[in-house]
C-alpha cells in the first residue's frame, strides 16, 4: 500500500508531464487500493497477483508512455514497480497459507 502511495504523490515532487502524471497516480493509486485489499482478505491470493501484475505496469510505463526521459518519473516508476513485484511475489505463500485455513486455527 505504501509503494502506490508514494508513486501515486511522485508527480508533486518530481518533473512530469502528462503521461508521467496518469501512469504514476492511477498506477499508484490501483497499487494502494489492491494493499487495502490484501489487507482486508489475508487469504486473498489473487489481490498478491494483481500487486505483481501492477508492478509490472509500473516498470514498464516510462518506455511505453514515453517518459523515460524524465529521470524522476522513470526511477520511481522502475523501483516502484520493482519493489510492487517483489512484494507481490513473496507474499503469494503466505495468502495460500492463509486462505487454505491458516488463520482459521488462529481463532
């Protein structure tokens, strides 16, 4: 959630331009809200696969968008993005784990 959080606040802080700014907010802003999700679910594999999913897009955006000039926009975006995936990947085992009954023995 912290990663989409602060790719989505980048553009206030770093020169953009148009593209810069929709790839990085909206991206970042689906990032945060699939966090919210996994937060919500635990056992939520899928909202781990759309962590990695969006990272991925993240990485991407500066050479498909065409900011990869702007060397703020485009190093947020290449880590964000880097870190979304690591994030995302890692955790699939602990989301299995829990949404095979792991927190249920919790209770």
């Amino acid at each position: 959630m912290v990663i989409g959080v602060l790719a989505a606040l980048s553009p206030l802080v770093f020169t953009v331009d148009a593209a810069a700014v929709w790839a990085l907010v909206v991206l970042g802003v689906l990032l945060a809200a699939s966090g919210l999700w996994s937060l919500a679910a635990p056992g939520s594999v899928a909202s781990e696969y759309v962590h990695a999913v969006l990272g991925v897009l993240l990485f991407i955006s500066p050479w498909v968008l065409g900011y990869s000039d702007l060397l703020g926009a485009s190093w947020t975006s290449w880590v964000a993005g880097v870190l979304a995936v690591v994030v995302g990947l890692t955790a699939i085992p602990a989301a299995q784990h829990n949404h095979q009954g792991g927190l249920t023995a919790q209770h």
